[in-house]
C-alpha cells in the first residue's frame, strides 16, 4: 500500500459527549510571537489552542479566515462542538472526529537530518517568519521545523528538539505546539505554485501520548492527494523511541501571493 492510498475514516458532523466535555464560554488571544502570515496566527497553532476547548482523543478545525493577534476572541459552545469569533466574524470551526491513518515507517535521525538540509524553505519562503516553519526566527523564539525531502522516498522529514518556552505546566510539551509542529511540513510535500502562498484550510490531528522538553523527535510529512487549490497531506510525529506520538490529516489551500503580504 503506498501512502496515498492510506485508509482514512471521518465523521461528518459528531455530537459533543457530555462525559467528554468541559466546555465554557471562554476568550482567547494568539500573542504575536505565533504568527503564520504576516498579521496572522499560525493555522496549526490556532488549531490546536481551539481543540483544547473539546476533550476528545481526535479533534478536527476548519479555518475560515485568518485570526488577528493579540486581540481577544470568543470561544463559544454550538451544537456539535465550538466556534472562535471575532465580534461577529466566524474564524474557525472545530468539532470531535475520527479517523484512521496509517504512518510511514519513521526515518533514521540521520535520515531526518539531512532531508532538513534538503528543506525549500531556506530559499525561498512567502512567510518567513513563521512561528513554526520560517527560518527567519531566532533559536528560541520559532519551532524551526524545517522538513525538506527524504532521499529515495516520497516523505519529508527534519528532526525537532521542543524547547523550554512550549512546555505545559505539567513538564512536557503543551498540545497546541503539538498540532504546530504537524502543521507545516504537509505544506512542503507538494510543489509551491509560482505566484502563490499556501495556507492550512482544514486540519485533523490525534495526539497519543505526551512529548517531553528536549526530547529528539522526527517529523515526517506525505502528499495524499491534489485537487485544483485543495492539497491533502499527512503528518506524524514519531517520540525519541520510535512510537508515533501523533496524526495530522490536512487540507491546504493555495491562495493569491498578494492577499498574504502586508499592505
């Protein structure tokens, strides 16, 4: 079976479980510091600050529009899961999910690290700031998830080391940092359309068990499928031992260069 041809089961529309919920109206603000486009927070990150609003193992978010920074923003509960708003703005949708996806065998460290030298973005890259995946960040400040092509395969996959500044107040790594190292990779398993960006449109994540600071992960991304502007990728992180610690499926969008850039 090859990877494009992965097994893949989602539900529609699922009910919240009261026994899973723990719900309440809530605000939100993304601080400037996680920044995908200028302006903007970054999709994976937003994802994964919204999922923590629905206790659920698997969690999908649709983005609608990009989410300012450092603005509050309301979480409130609808029927089947929670929105995020910007006054009366619509900003994301996010909902239970299932689904089954089967990861690649997890390159060698080696591996990993020479197809992160391999990684397009160092020369040429439409957000280069990116909280995740840009190489204009300082150590300390971005992820530095830079996944460039595997030799010999159709993945790509760079190393990752979290750092102090992600971890949870229980020691390992908080979730939402989780879903932003799943983000970006995907956005390099397909070619960049000349004259246009790519950003997250739809992203399903399952999280299987805790990351710790300064443990050496991989991250491995595959191309599934293209359709006109939609691309369909999937992500996982594999822990120091070897097991797959968590399952991204995205949806990315290409979008006109122009209506990313600052004005």
């Amino acid at each position: 079976m090859t990877h494009s041809e992965i097994s893949i089961k989602a539900s529609s529309r699922l009910p919240v479980d009261q026994k899973y919920s723990r719900f309440k109206n809530g605000m939100m603000v993304i601080d400037k510091r996680f920044c995908g486009p200028p302006g903007s927070g970054n999709g994976g990150y937003v994802c994964g600050r919204l999922s923590q609003f629905i206790d659920t193992p698997a969690v999908t978010v649709r983005l609608l529009l990009p989410v300012p920074l450092d603005t509050e923003l309301e979480v409130r509960e609808t029927e089947g899961g929670v929105i995020l708003l910007d006054g009366d703005a619509i900003l994301a949708r996010a909902r239970p999910t299932e689904f089954v996806l089967e990861p690649p065998p997890c390159p060698s460290c080696e591996e990993a690290e020479a197809a992160s030298r391999r990684y397009r973005g160092f020369t040429k890259h439409w957000f280069p700031c990116c909280f995740v995946c840009g190489p204009d960040r300082a150590p300390g400040d971005g992820l530095h998830v830079f996944a460039g092509p595997v030799e010999g395969s159709e993945l790509v996959a760079c190393p990752w080391v979290p750092d102090t500044s992600v971890a949870s107040t229980r020691g390992s790594v908080s979730s939402e940092f989780l879903w932003a190292a799943l983000d970006c990779p995907g956005s390099f398993t397909f070619p960049q359309p000349a004259g246009e960006a790519i950003v997250l449109g739809e992203f399903r994540v399952e999280l299987f068990g805790d990351v710790s600071v300064g443990e050496r992960c991989i991250l491995v991304a595959w191309h599934i499928t293209s359709h006109g502007r939609k691309h369909r990728t999937a992500t996982a992180l594999f822990g120091e031992s070897g097991a797959c610690r968590a399952l991204g499926l995205a949806t990315f969008l290409t979008v006109p260069e122009q209506a990313w850039r600052k004005p």
